[in-house]
C-alpha cells in the first residue's frame, strides 16, 4: 500500500460527522440515568464497559490496543515510513463526574479516534506514530485527578493511588486491581517525554465565552493551576436529642465558619480566582447523632501560583488556630502556558476550515496539563450549551463536534509537514 503525503492530501480529507456523531451517542448512554446524566466515575462498572467500547472502536479501526499499567487505554497508529521515532499523543477521557454530561472527555477521545480512521482511510503518510489515548481518573473520583497522564509523565505523588477522598473510601489502587492491574508496578506507566514529539486534546470549553461571543474554536493558550486539600475537624459525636447545646462539640458547627470565609478570602485575594467547597462528609452521618467527624475538600483555581499560596495560607492558619483540625494537601498543580507553535498550528487549522477562532484560557484542568511542562501541548476547544458542564445539562451540538474535529485533523495535517 503506498502511503500519501500529508501535505498532498491536507486540503481533500474529510471527517465522517455522523460516525463522530454516533460514536458520541453510543459512549455517552453508557452509565447513563434520566435526569441524572451521565455517572461513569473512573474504574467503575460503567467506566469499564466504556472502556471495552472503546477497545473494540479502536481495534476496528486499524489500531494496535493495549492497557498501560496506569490503566490508561492506549491505541497507535503506525505510521508505515516514521521520519522520526517520537509519537504524536492525541486523546482526553471517558470517566465523568456523578451526575455529569455526554461530552467532557469523550468529545475529545471520539474525535482522536475518528482522526485517526480518516488518516487511515486515507493511506495518509505521517513523519510518527500516533497514539490515542483514554487516561485514567482524569475527574478524580478517588483522590487527586489527572492520574493516568500524571502516571504517564511520572508526576504521580508515591503512593497517592492508596489514598481516598474520605475515611474508609475506595482508592485508585482498589481500581486498578478491579481492571487487573497492580498497583505496585504503576511506575511502568512512566514515559521519557522526550519521546513525544506533541499533544493534542479537544474538549468543551465548559464556560460561556465562546457560545456568547459566536465564535467556533478556541485556542488554548494555559490552563488554570488548581490546589485541593482535605480538611479534617474532630469533634465529640453525641445524641442529638439529650446533649444540651453549651455541651456540645460539634464538628460541623465547628467547621462552618470555612464555608464562608473561603469565598471572602478569594474575592480578598484576587477576583479572577475562585474557590469551593464541594465535597462535605460527616460522621457518623444520621439525624440524630451529633456530628463528631466533619470533612471537607477545599479547592482553589488561578492562574497565579502566588494567589492559591495565599488562600492556602489563611486556610492553615484558621486551622492552627482550631482545636482538633488538620488540612491535608491532596495536589497542588501550577497553572501552565501551552506551546506558542501548536496555538498557532490550531489557529491555521480553523482558518483552513473557514470557521471563527480565538485564544482562550482554560479555567478547568486537563489531561493536557500534565504533560504541558515536559512536552509541546495544545488544545482545542468549542463551545457548549449555555457554558454547562459537569451536569445533566451539557450538550453541544453535531456541528460543533464536527468543527472541532476538523480542525483537530487539520492540526495533525499540519504538524505531520
């Protein structure tokens, strides 16, 4: 078979927008609920059968398929004449949220493949190999996210896989031995970045800028840092109906004051930061028992190191100043600038698709952001309805994913020359 040139062939390929479209659909029912959306947290039932799904897609298309020791799914393309020995890394995630949407994640790992059967189809001649990529826990169901790329690009914390969320809870290591890895040989997933000559990752801005200012695509420049921490208060538990009220040791009256003075601090630190609080856990947890254990993850995001620093600041001294509270660091992850000539490799690909474009920053977090610091990365993005996210309600719609996988393709055309 012999292999055609990317720049002889950048300007006739085309992406098939109904098999993006119903590949979407098809993944997008998996872990699905009426009204609740989409629950398919990382490494779960739902998170494997789509994982599955996802296998036979790839094998289907041409792609070799394998699972790393992070459990990332992983399928390359090879390209039949390399100029180079890097590989080319396009994709994003499958797992959600609870309760969330169709398209954050899987909008990005649906395109990837689809570039990849259109290069296929094509016989297109690429200078690598590409690989394809679904990463594990990207929405940090059991911990910290991002840790299939974090795994991939070695920035895993040791042992932060057998760490849970909350007293008692599931950890990513329980996960991994669900899907038949073992988690003390997750450092097999670590990766020489040098070995990547780039990475791509479309997805939905989940803001509204794009949606209100009508325009197409968005190129990435950085994505927002993000802190997160668990915060511990002990208290006394107690019964809830003969404990007076001057003899009580509260956990979660003790701890109440953070949930507001955390928004005040970050409106006092910078009004273009943000700050919350959205994960709060007592125990034992029944009506009638006083809460003797209250925890709570707090979670800061800018732009600025020095902003999150602040707030984590006032965070520990309000604790030092309690009696039987402790704030544990979950991360801590810098916000990061994307690479100038992949910005602009995105910016030609739009114009070359006749659609409107504009530099944005990310204020959510990314798999892209793991490997921003070692490897030349980029991203695209469209927009979704009404700037939601993380809910029942996203949604965008067929056009969209095919602009933005067209500009995806394009982009990898781009840097193929």
């Amino acid at each position: 078979m012999k292999m055609k040139d990317s720049k002889m062939v950048k300007g006739n390929v085309a992406i098939d927008r109904d098999r993006l479209w119903s590949d979407l659909m098809t993944v997008g029912k998996i872990g699905f609920q009426q009204g609740h959306g989409v629950n398919r947290p990382a490494l779960s039932d739902a998170d494997i059968a789509a994982r599955d799904w996802l296998t036979k897609r790839m094998s289907a298309a041409g792609l070799e398929v394998r699972v790393d020791a992070a459990a990332n799914v992983i399928g390359t393309l090879k390209t039949r004449t390399p100029r180079s020995q890097k590989i080319l890394v396009i994709g994003s995630h499958l797992d959600t949220v609870p309760q969330g949407g169709m398209f954050d994640g899987a909008l990005g790992v649906g395109a990837a493949l689809e570039c990849a059967r259109v290069i296929r189809e094509n016989e297109i001649e690429l200078p690598w190999d590409i690989e394809i990529i679904d990463f594990s826990d990207e929405e940090a169901a059991y911990n910290a996210g991002t840790v299939g790329s974090r795994a991939m690009i070695g920035q895993l914390k040791p042992d932060e896989i057998f760490v849970s969320k909350a007293k008692g809870g599931l950890t990513f290591a329980d996960g991994m031995e669900k899907v038949g890895k073992d988690p003390a040989r997750i450092g097999e997933a670590v990766r020489d970045p040098k070995i990547f000559a780039g990475m791509l990752e479309l997805h939905i801005e989940q803001g509204s800028r794009l949606e209100s200012e009508g325009i197409a695509i968005g190129a990435v420049t950085g994505i927002v840092g993000i802190y997160r921490y668990i915060v511990t208060v002990r208290g006394e538990a107690g019964h809830a109906g003969t404990t007076p009220m001057h003899l009580r040791d509260d956990a979660l009256v003790k701890a109440a004051p953070v949930f507001t003075m955390l928004p005040q601090w970050v409106r006092e630190t910078n009004g273009e930061m943000v700050g919350t609080i959205g994960q709060v856990t007592l125990e034992p947890g029944a009506t009638n028992v006083i809460p003797g254990v209250c925890t709570f993850i707090v979670e800061v995001r800018s732009m600025n190191a020095s902003d999150m620093v602040a707030v984590r600041e006032r965070l520990k001294s309000w604790a030092a100043a309690q009696r039987n509270v402790s704030v544990r660091t979950i991360y801590e992850k810098n916000s990061v600038a994307l690479s100038e000539p992949l910005i602009d490799a995105v910016i030609r690909a739009a114009e070359s698709e006749g659609v409107s474009h504009m530099r944005i920053q990310s204020g959510a977090g990314h798999d892209t952001q793991s490997f921003a610091p070692y490897v030349p990365s980029g991203m695209i993005f469209i927009p979704c309805k009404n700037g939601k996210s993380h809910c029942p309600d996203e949604w965008i719609e067929p056009d969209q994913a095919a602009y933005g996988c067209r500009v995806l393709l394009r982009t990898i055309l781009d840097l193929a020359e």
